[in-house]
C-alpha cells in the first residue's frame, strides 16, 4: 500500500484493526474497490489545510477588525484558493483523490444562505474544477458519470444544502425561478432546510415538528420537473415525511444515519427510511464519529448500514461521508485565536451547541478508522458483514445512479 501521508497509513491501519479482515476478505474488498463504481453520496473534495499563507492573512485580517463573520468568510475562500495554487497542497489532492478508489462524488457547493454566498462558494468549486480537470469532472446524469469515468476521472456531481429562495413570499414564481438556474450550473440534489426552519420546511434540530408549507410543496414540484433530486438529510420528521408523500420522483437522505441505534436529531428514524425507500429513493450513511453513537467508529458505521438494509432493504442504502480528506494542521494553528467575543458564530444554524450523546472519538473521523482516505477500507467492511458482490455494488454507486436516473428532467 502506497500512503500519500503518515495520516493516512494511521487510518489504514486504525481501520484494519476495527475491521480485523481476514486476508481473503482484505483481499477481495479492495479488489471489488478497485472494480465497482463507488461513490461517496455526500462529501466533500480537499482543499488546503492551513499553511504560512493562511495564517498570515488570518492575523492581517484580524488587525483589521473586519469582523468575525468577514474572517470566517475569507479564510474559507481562500482554502479553495490555496488548494489550486500551492503545489504541494495540489499534490496531496490528487493523490488523495486517486487513493480514494472514487469513481464518483457527491460535492456541496452552496449552503442556501444568501445568493451572494452561493456564488462565491459556487465559483470556488468552478475553480478546483478548473485546476484539478486532469483527475475530476463535472457530470449531472448517468451518461455524463460514464463519459467522465471512461476517461480516468473521477466524476463531480454538485449538491446545494437550501433552495435558493427571495425570501419575499410576494410571488411564487419569483421564490422559485432561481432552481432552474441552480440546474443550469450542474446541481442535481437539494436539501430543503438546514436544520434549522426556511420558508420550505423545518430543519431536524428545531423543536417545532412542522411539515411542508405551501411554497415547499411548489418547490418539490419544480425539482421533480427540472430534474434535482430532493434531499431531506438535515430536514426535520414531519417535513421528511410530507416531502416523500409530495414528490413524485426518488428522494434521498444523502447523508444521515439510523434513530434505532442512536437517537440524535441529525438521525432518521425508521417510519422516515420506509417513507424515503417508498419514492424507490435512498439514504446514505455518514462517517460523523460524533453521530453515529456506540463505538463512533467504521464498524458502527456498518451497524447503522445492517440497521437501514433490514429495513428498507439493500437498494435504497449508500455512504454519504459527509467528510473529506484531511491533514492535521499545524501546531501553530491550535494555537490561534478568533475574537474575544465574537457575535457571529456557525454553532447557532449548525446546531453545534447541540453535544451528541457519546463523546466523538479523537480524530476517529480524520486519521482515525473513518478518515474519508479510507474509502477502500469501507468496502473492505461491507464483505466482512457478508453483503454479496452485487450487494456491495447496489449500496456503493448503482442505487445512486437509479435515482439519479429517475430524476432526469421532464421535457
């Protein structure tokens, strides 16, 4: 095995002891890696890990006093930035890229906050895209997926985590006529709410459990025309249940877990996965150690798989990571400070405040069994609990691409 860095020969290894394969399991799981289309149902592509540069402008920012928002903001967009123009970091995203085994990703450029946003975050991906066209593509179909693929790339299918509404609620129209855009540039999944409530639908960590609302119910009869799939992996209970009685095309979790096993705001419990498995959608399983309860690492991962497969059955099952590859920063990086008492913060739309009932395992999710560089490994796993080749390859990419498929635009 060729390790692109001393964190990712940790995660191998911290993973092989969770999995403890026999040498035929190993064998024959890497094998299928290597084979099969496999796809990360929501994740995240590489940027810079905080180098010199970073840093310098982090404190040239703050002696600025521009505000905690405006420091958070910059430095985000300067990580794509850093990420396409230093070549080490460059080198690290495509060996991180090749080692994954991808054939296929699930990427989040927008967070529905504010057009302005949107944008940016968008035109940071076009960049990367732009930079790194020798190992990924953009695609937005199953045909466009094989025509990336059989060039040796890795194909980019782009998600959003909230519509983009005006926010005037004067004109359902006007609320709406941005989705088609949003189609335009290539995205293809989009949450309804981000877990907090919008205009659409309450968000998984409100307290209220309201349902759709009437511009929701137009919204999800937009995306089932124009061709994005409807994703509820941050939507609250009610609102997932009235968004698969209202779309008449698969939908998706893309990135969840099961309330069975660990009973947490950001899991779905089970009459949700029958309700999504009934619009013949899926629900893919994230890599959160913090979120998956029990042992936080990838053999829990697989027990919330187990739990969802005896369920809603094999075809409506996939890995959403929710992760990307990472590198441990810096010393001098833990030792920097935002301001004193900032007001703005991520905690409150994030929920972060929210502490999970078991404590995350360190690093488990970076350099540990879960570490998104593990992807082969997660293969690995499913052999190990007996799920059959043709199983493997229906939970890995090909429920994707039938729901992909079956939200194809209506001409």
């Amino acid at each position: 095995m060729d390790f692109i860095s001393e964190y990712h020969e940790m995660a191998w290894n911290s993973a092989l002891k969770v999995l403890s394969p026999t040498q035929a399991q190993l064998e024959h799981g890497l094998e299928l890696h290597r084979d099969l289309f496999c796809m990360d149902h929501f994740g995240f592509l590489p940027t810079s890990c905080w180098n010199h540069n970073i840093v310098t402008k982090w404190d040239e920012f703050k002696a600025r006093n521009i505000g905690q928002r405006a420091l958070s903001k910059r430095i985000e967009y300067m990580m794509y930035d850093e990420c396409c123009q230093d070549p080490e970091h460059a080198d690290q995203f495509r060996k991180a890229m090749r080692a994954s085994g991808l054939k296929c990703m699930v990427q989040t450029v927008a967070e529905g906050k504010s057009r302005a946003e949107d944008f940016r975050r968008m035109s940071c991906n076009i960049e990367v895209l732009r930079t790194f066209s020798d190992v990924i593509a953009q695609a937005g179909s199953p045909d466009e997926i094989a025509r990336v693929n059989a060039e040796g790339k890795i194909a980019v299918v782009w998600s959003v985590n909230g519509p983009p509404l005006a926010g005037e609620l004067q004109d359902p129209e006007q609320e709406l006529e941005t989705v088609l855009d949003w189609y335009r540039v290539g995205v293809r999944l989009m949450h309804l709410s981000y877990n907090r409530r919008n205009h659409i639908a309450d968000g998984c960590t409100e307290e209220a459990d309201g349902g759709i609302s009437a511009l929701g119910i137009e919204l999800i009869k937009r995306m089932n025309k124009l061709g994005i799939i409807v994703d509820v992996p941050h939507t609250g209970r009610q609102s997932s249940l009235d968004a698969a009685r209202y779309s008449e095309k698969p939908m998706m979790a893309s990135h969840t877990a099961a309330r069975s096993l660990f009973d947490f705001a950001r899991c779905k419990d089970d009459e949700t996965l029958r309700a999504i498995a009934d619009t013949d959608g899926m629900v893919g399983v994230y890599a959160y150690s913090s979120m998956l309860g029990g042992s936080g690492d990838l053999a829990m991962l697989l027990n919330h798989i187990d739990h969802i497969v005896k369920t809603v059955g094999v075809d409506h099952v996939g890995i959403g990571t929710d992760l990307q590859y990472q590198r441990k920063w810096a010393d001098e990086v833990y030792q920097m400070k935002t301001y004193d008492t900032p007001e703005y913060s991520s905690r409150w739309w994030g929920n972060w405040q929210q502490a999970p009932h078991t404590a995350p395992k360190k690093g488990e999710d970076i350099y540990g069994s879960l570490a998104w560089i593990n992807w082969p490994l997660y293969t690995v796993g499913l052999v190990t609990r007996g799920y059959t080749d043709d199983q493997i390859a229906r939970i890995q990419g090909k429920n994707f691409l039938r729901v992909l498929a079956a939200n194809q635009p209506e001409r």
